[in-house]
C-alpha cells in the first residue's frame, strides 16, 4: 500500500514538472553590439580632395567576405592626414565603435604596415600614457606607383611595442589590407 | 470470548517464562529469496548459548531442548549474506528464513567500501576504486580515468578535461551519476563533465555500447559513478580529505559523513571545496588557469532488502580561467602563437580568475524506489531532474567584462523504469522504459549571436537485455533497445548563411520569420535509433577467460551538429553544423582474454569500430571577415573504421614487490577519403612498479612511467591566406607535438589513531623531471606547454 502510495507521489511530481515547464513563446533575436562592420578611412590632403578607404562587412562572422573600397588615386610626395571611423552598421543608427575604441585607447592600437610607394605612416595621437593610438595620423606618400596600406586594430596589444604587429600580439579586432595607386 | 482466551493466553505465557523449561524446540528451513530453492549447508548460529548447527540437504535445521524465550539467530551460508534474526522460541517453534543467493547483486548488501559488481558480462570492463579516485581528490574525473587502459582525454588547459575512450568523446560517451545520466552540454569540446570526484564511491567503465540499459547511443562507452553502499546497521562514519598541491598552489577539501539505522533508513551528506591559482609549465606561468569548485550532495532514504526509496540532491559549481594566450583575434594571431613557442601573455602568479572563464552550475535531483517481488525479480522506478547552467566570459572590449558571452541554461526532466527478473539460477531479463524532456534556453541578452539555439528535446526508449548461462563456463547476453528522439529549435540564421549553405533550396518550409538580415528558423526533427547487443563469457579450465561482444549503437546528431554557426575564439575558427545530419551507427566487435599464473598475468582486449555516418568536425574552408581570415570548421559525416588494443600485464616479482604494465592503441581512418581521423589519441605505454610493506604502517610506494607516442595519423594541414603575410600560408593546425615521458610517484601510509579513526597520509608526484611536453589531444598545444612538476600532498582521516 505504502508503495502503490509513493510511486503515485512519484508520478504526480513528474507530471507536475513537465506541464509546468512548457513554453512555446519564440526567442528575441540578439543585439549585436560588439561588432564592427565598417572602418572607414578618411585621407586629407592639405587642399583637395579626401580619399576614403572603406572596408565594410554587413554579415559580420557571415559568409560574406567585406567589401572593399577606395574612392581614388594619391598624389605622389604628398602628405595626408588620416583618421580612422569605425561602426557597426547591423544595428540601426548605426553604432559609432570609434568612441568606445577612444575611451578605451590603453587598450587598442591601430598599426599601419604598407609596401610599395608610401614613404610613412606617423602616429599623431597617444593614449593617457603617451603611447601611439592611430585614431589619426600622418601619411605619406613616395614617388607614383602601386603601394598597399594594411590597417589592423589590435586589442590588449602589449604597450609600448616596436610598431610591427609580432611585437605588439593581442588579439585583432580589425583588419584589411588596401591597394592603393600613387599618381 | 475473546477476553476470556486473551486473559487465558497471558496467562499462560506467564506460566512458561516463570517456570523456564527448557525443552523447546526451534526448527525450520532455509531457503534461497530468489529461486526458493532449499539451501543446504547454511549454518545456524545461537549467539545467546553459541550453539550450532547446520541444514541438511532439504535446507532444515532443528534446535532441541531450548529454554523458552527470544534468542538472536545468526544465519550464514557460503554464498549468500549472513543475516541476523530474533525468534522468539516457545514449545515447538517454526521458522522459515529466506536468504539472498545473489553474491553480485549488492544493491543491498551489508558491505561498505569499493565492492562492484560488472555492469555487463561480456563487454569490455574495467573499474576504478576508491582507492585510486581518492588519489585524485584535488583533481578531476578526466585524469583519474586514464589511470584505465584505452582511456585518454581531450583537455583545453589542465581543469577542463573530456574522457575519451577508444578514441571517441563528447556526446558518444555517456556519463551515469549515481544512476542518473548527466546532461551537462558534453556536445561542447571544452565542457568537462560537471561532476565532482569525490561524490563517487567507485566509477565503472564500459568500453562500448553493450550496457543498453543505460542508453543505446554509447559509441564510445559508458561511465557509470557509484555511491559506495550504505550498511543496514546502527553505525556512523564518515571521512575528511585534504590535499595541498604545489602546482597551481592551493588544494582542496573533501569530508563526508554517513549515518545509518538499523531499520534501513540512512542520511549521508557529502561537500568539497577547491581552489587553485595559476598553474605553472616547467619554464613559465600559464597566466589565468585558476579554478574553483564547490560540490555538495545529500542523500537519504530507506535501504532495505525487500524494497527501499532514496532521494539525492547533488550541486556542483565551478569556475575555470581559461589560458589568457589562447584567447585569438584571427588566423594570423593562431600563427603568431604557433611560431612563437611560447605563450604571448605571462603575467605573474595570481590566484585570481579573469576572462576567458567559465562559470557552470549543476543542480540534480534524483528519487528513486525499489521493489522486490519475492521468486520474481524487482523493480526500480526512478524520476531525475538536472538544471544546467553556462557562462562563458570572453575578454570584450567596453565595460563588458562581467557580460557573459555565451549563457545557456539547460534543463531536464528524465522518468524510468525498469523490472529485472532474477530468480532464476541461469537466466536473468531486464526490461525498461524512459521518457525525458530537456529545455535549453540560449539568453538574447549577451549581446553575441547564440552559439546553440533555443530548443526543447523528447526522448522515449525501451529496452530489454538477458543473459543466460548454459553452464558452469559458459554465459550468453543479448539486449535490444529503441530510442525516439525529437528536437524541435528556434534559430536565426544570418539570411548569407541560410543561403550560403543551400538551406534555402531544401528547408525554406522551415522558416518563421524573416527579419531582413536574419531568418528565424523553426526546425522540428525526428530520429529513430535502434542498438542491440550480443556477447559471450567463457571461463576455461584452466581458468582464463574469453570474452567476445558485438553491440550496434545509433546516436542522434547533437545540438553543436545540427546548429553550431558561429566564430570560436579559443580556436580562432568559425564552426558550422549541418542541419542535414543524420544519426550514426557504429558496429563495434571487441574481445577480451584474461589469463592469470601463478605469479603473473596479462589480459588482451582487441577492438574494431565501423562506423557509417560518423559525424565529425573539420577544418573545410576559409572566410574573411573584418577581423581577418577564419578557417571554417564544418561537421559532415563519413564512414570511419577504429582498430585498436588495449595490453595489460601484472606481475608480482617478490611478495612485496609488483608491476603492472598497460599499452593502449587506437587507429582511426576516415575510409570514405582514406585518409586519418582527427583527434585519436596517440598509443601510449604505462608501466608501474610498487612496492609494499605492511609492516610499516601499510607503506606503499609506486613510481609511474608513462611514455606518450607521437601521433602520426592527422589530416593534413590547411592552406590559409594570411592578410599579415599578404600571401597563402600553410596553418599547421593538424601538426602534432613531439612523444614524451612523464615519471610520477605515489606513495601512502596509514596510521591508525584510535578504534576506528585511521590517519592515511599521501604523498603524490606529478611529472617529477619537470620536462616540457604538449600533448596532441590538449586544444591548448598551440598556445603552451602542458604543467610541468606537481606535488600533491595528502591526508585523510576515516572515523
């Protein structure tokens, strides 16, 4: 008797449990607010026009590969001053990454590595420890001819660093490679 | 009328007792519970006047000349439990005693300790006991099983370990927790099983699906984890360990405490605490692999021969740091870290545990009753609840560190039932039925895509399996199972990939919602599995023993199969499932020979594993995104072949001197491309000399050699475009490290500190060259070198 009695109890509690826990509501979708899709890179030369550099990934870790843009040519021994917007387009406005990048500059590093015709690529901001950020900065181009500018943000570099991307480590947050024709 | 007898009765008995004759008679019979079978041979013992006497070949016993009143009768035969019983003897009084046959069966038998009995006949079969597990206390289940032969494991650093056995892990190795199977998201690579070591008693292993009771989806095998067995008896006891250990400098704490009544009912309580900083490698810090873990459980019930209930609530916890080197942006860091030799982030020693890390809760419940049916059987009826919860925290750029990346909460309701019949002498039948209902929940609020969508899983399954032994050699089993499995999810999918991976051809129909960039997905699929099993023992006369078993196993696709779709950071890869995947079957032939000399003995255990459909994870592609080159990871199914043999010899070379010597290889193709399979772990050679002296307070010193191939069957290496080096590089990520040789040491003495207090103090040496390895199957080898030296120091008190 006391078995039949435990065994209903038992049953009771099981059921008791199931029923309670069904829920059919469909899930939220997830706001995605860490990625960055878009960098886009203003070069001003001192009159004239600005060049942009785009790199943009609307499907962030998604199939598709970003699409890459650069609206012209460089002028040959020229300076331009570069500065660097980055947001995150899958979110509507569009999320200003630049800003949290700033607040965060101990943290983050751009470095500049290029082939070709540029003479120089130079820092022209620092962090709280006067370290390089590369939110802005100082290009310079050589004589005419094909160079490539490759722009990798970097986060938790080691800081300082010797410039190259082996030194600083860290993890990458952003990079794309441009090719660029100097004129 | 009834006064008048009941007066007259009193009376009566009043007359005996006083006047103390002693010409009574006690007689009866006994008889086996199960077969009631006349046992003869049994011997019936008076503890009041030490008198004795045995059955006859009918199973009786007669007593003459007894003086009236109750005696306590003890009752003992060869093969069965002795039990004890009050009689209250009277003119000519008449017992029957049923005793129980059954020697194995020791569910409910007067023993405590590491007593286990086989959980299949003719499978594969090994066990850890007490002894070993306690030696283990401060470290995990992973690494204490691969004291077993064919055992290995797939660690990410040293705290998160997965037991591979015969070179298959995750999903394919089921793991049974005091009867309950664990369902603690073991689909994940670098999700240990959530149990605390120090909650078993002792942990079978079998090597192989041919255990069906326990499910039919075991390609790998099964671990079950036992409570030791609590004694029918007035009786308190309990335990207390605590083990310092160097590496990682800190320790841990285990006590336990039993109490048990005569009449069967028992409460026993049981909690661990651990606690380690950074662990150490032979030349550096492995910055952020603390770890913390607290396990606790409370077990009561009522233990009796004849039927008994038991309810347990387990809790376990842990947080693990994860090497903070082995958190990557893009292939291009995965180079950086393997050409560099050396971890990229080494800080100084912290016992502090920063992201990556993990955070997981286990809650489990379990009720359970038993019946038995005198000349029947018995019957179990079981009813378990898990809660699983996981926080994965990733180093995130904002003030975002205390956000976990990944929060999935896993949930799990599982009734059963299942009747063994028993009585009979040369066969035996269990049948079970399960049902279960699992709800996994993925929180939106992490702010990063679900790796694992939300879902929620049914699963239905019957079984039936027999032996039967045709004599005094030979023993036959067999087992059926049929398992249905639904899993019914809601996923969005990025609208590139729904159609990148054609789904938008074959599984438009299962699209809810389309939200522009996203689609919400609704897939519902069913799977059919059926398993069976098939084995013989044969004991010789010259008393080795063959063993031979075939089992079939199918298992469904787990959730990471079907719908993994996301970036990896520890592994800077991007994995994809495969909502096309299907379950796979495994047919798999393996034997043993045990064969034991005088002063030595070997046991040979062959295996061969076919499996059509295999469902397994490789690199396939490579995609670009903001953050660089990804190689793309995706799960397809092949047909695959694992060969292997486990060796074991034992030798004793002088009463107090022992050795024991265990080879384990595996070899694993993927026969559809011919080419080998990744993740087998490579052929390892582990011999152990100990030597002991029970004249010195029970002393006992080991020294452990432990040789580790290199594994030379790997897929090859991919080719990946490198944005850094503005060129296609070769990614080794498939090339394996070097063999090595590890040395240990074991050593423990006892000392007794009172009547029933024993002090055991032991002492334990991990790697004592402090050489510098990586081990192939350690997802961290890209990263650093495994842990070098460890000294474990312990003590243990049994009151």
């Amino acid at each position: 008797m006391k078995t039949i009695k435990l065994l209903a109890a038992f049953l009771l509690a099981n059921l008791v449990f199931v029923s309670c826990s069904d829920d059919d509501s469909s899930p939220e979708p997830v706001n995605e607010e860490e990625t960055i899709t878009t960098m886009t890179v203003t070069l001003q030369p001192t009159g004239g026009t600005a060049i942009t550099l785009q790199s943009r990934d609307l499907d962030g870790d998604g199939p598709n590969a970003p699409v890459v843009t650069v609206s012209g040519n460089l002028a040959a021994s020229t300076t331009y001053s570069g500065s660097i917007v980055l947001l995150n387009e899958t979110e509507t406005p569009a999320e200003d990454i630049t800003e949290e990048v700033e607040a965060e500059d101990e943290e983050h590093q751009f470095f500049f590595v290029t082939t070709g015709n540029i003479a120089s690529v130079d820092y022209t901001d620092q962090d709280g420890d006067n370290n390089p950020v590369g939110l802005t900065f100082d290009l310079t181009t050589g004589d005419a001819g094909n160079a490539t500018l490759a722009i990798t943000l970097r986060h938790e570099p080691k800081k300082p660093n010797d410039g190259t991307l082996s030194d600083a480590g860290g993890e990458t947050d952003f990079t794309e490679t441009f090719n660029l024709t100097v004129e | 009328m009834k006064t008048l007898f009941f007066i007259a009765l009193v009376a009566m008995s009043h007359f005996f007792v006083a006047a103390q004759e002693c010409n009574n008679v006690l007689k009866g019979q006994v008889t086996d519970y199960h077969s009631k079978l006349e046992l003869d041979d049994a011997t019936i013992f008076i503890i009041e006047n030490n008198r004795e006497t045995k059955t006859n070949k009918n199973g009786k016993f007669r007593f003459d000349d007894l003086c009236s009143g109750t005696y306590q009768i003890e009752v003992s035969h060869p093969e069965c439990t002795t039990i004890i019983v009050d009689v209250q003897v009277q003119g000519t009084t008449n017992i029957d005693i049923k005793l129980e046959h059954h020697l194995e069966e020791l569910d409910e038998v007067d023993v405590v300790g590491d007593a286990i009995r086989n959980k299949t006949k003719s499978a594969q079969e090994e066990k850890l006991k007490l002894k070993t597990l306690e030696l283990y206390s401060a470290g995990n289940l992973g690494d204490a099983l691969k004291e077993l032969g064919g055992v290995s494991s797939l660690n990410t650093g040293a705290n998160i370990v997965k037991p591979t056995i015969h070179g298959l892990n995750g999903s394919r190795v089921l793991i049974l927790n005091d009867g309950v199977r664990m369902q603690d998201m073991e689909w994940g690579d670098e999700h240990a099983p959530n149990i605390d070591i120090n909650s078993a008693g002792s942990i079978s292993l079998i090597k192989g699906a041919s255990a069906l009771q326990y499910g039919g989806d075991a390609i790998g095998g099964v671990i079950v984890m036992e409570q030791a067995k609590i004694p029918v008896k007035d009786t308190l006891y309990g335990k207390t360990l605590l083990s310092g250990v160097s590496n990682g400098r800190g320790g841990n704490i285990t006590s336990e405490l039993t109490r048990a009544f005569g009449g069967g009912w028992f409460i026993k309580g049981q909690g661990s605490y651990k606690r380690l900083g950074d662990h150490e490698a032979p030349d550096y810090i492995l910055s952020n692999t603390g770890v913390q873990e607290i396990g606790a459980s409370l077990q009561f019930g009522k233990n009796l021969f004849t039927w008994g209930w038991d309810a347990r609530y387990s809790y376990y916890t842990t947080e693990i740091a994860i090497l903070r080197a082995s958190h990557i942006g893009n292939v291009d860091d995965l180079i950086r870290s393997i050409n560099n030799g050396e971890p990229e982030i080494i800080r100084s020693f912290t016992y502090d545990l920063q992201n990556p890390r993990q955070e997981v809760k286990h809650h489990l419940g379990k009720l359970r009753f038993y019946k038995r049916f005198e000349g029947l059987g018995k019957l179990n009826v079981q009813y378990d609840f898990q809660n699983n919860r996981r926080f994965e925290f990733d180093v995130r750029r904002g003030e975002e560190d205390d956000r976990a990346s990944i929060d999935l909460e896993l949930t799990t309701h599982t009734i059963s039932t299942d009747f063994k019949w028993d009585a009979k002498e040369d066969y035996k039948l269990q049948v079970g039925l399960l049902g279960r209902y699992q709800d996994n929940f993925a929180n939106p609020s992490t702010g990063v895509r679900r790796l694992i969508p939300d879902y929620n899983k049914y699963d239905l399954g019957a079984f039936v399996t027999g032996e039967y032994r045709v004599n005094d050699q030979l023993l036959l089993e067999a087992g059926l199972r049929y398992d249905f499995s639904q899993i019914d999810a809601d996923k969005f999918y990025r609208t590139s990939r729904w159609e990148e991976r054609g789904y938008d051809q074959e599984f438009q129909d299962l699209v809810v919602q389309d939200l522009g960039t996203d689609l919400l997905v609704n897939p519902v699929f069913d799977y059919h599995n059926v398993s069976a099993s098939f084995g013989l023992s044969n004991y010789f006369q010259d008393g080795s023993n063959l063993k031979f078993n075939y089992a079939l196993a199918q298992r469904a696709p787990n959730p990471s199969e079907l719908f993994s779709d996301g970036l990896h950071h520890s592994a800077a890869r991007i994995e994809l499932g495969d909502l096309r995947i299907d379950s796979e079957t495994s047919h798999k032939f393996s034997a043993s020979y045990h064969k034991k000399f005088d002063h030595w003995g070997f046991n040979i255990e062959p295996f061969a594993n076919w499996i059509s459909d295999f469902i397994l994870l490789e690199p396939a592609d490579v995609e670009f995104t903001i953050r660089g080159a990804f190689p793309v990871w995706e799960y397809r199914q092949t047909d695959a072949r694992l060969l292997g043999v486990d060796v074991n010899v034992e030798a004793d070379w002088l009463s107090n001197l022992n050795s024991e010597h265990q080879f384990s290889l595996v070899k694993g193709t993927d026969t559809e491309n011919n080419g080998a399979l990744i993740n087998i772990p490579a052929a390892n050679f582990r011999n152990k000399l100990t030597f002991t002296k029970p004249q010195w307070n029970d002393f006992e010193v080991s020294l452990v050699s432990n040789y580790v191939f290199r594994q030379n069957e790997v897929p090859d290496n991919i080719m990946v475009f490198s944005p850094e080096q503005q060129e296609e590089v070769l990614l080794e990520i498939n090339t394996p490290p070097d063999a090595y040789h590890l040395l240990g040491l074991d050593s423990q003495m006892k000392f007794p500190l009172g009547k029933s207090t024993v002090l055991t103090t032991a002492l334990r040496v991990d790697n004592i060259l402090d050489i510098r390895y990586r081990d192939y199957l350690n997802r961290q080898r890209y990263f650093a070198d495994n842990l070098g030296r460890n000294i474990i120091l312990q003590l243990k008190l049994n009151y």
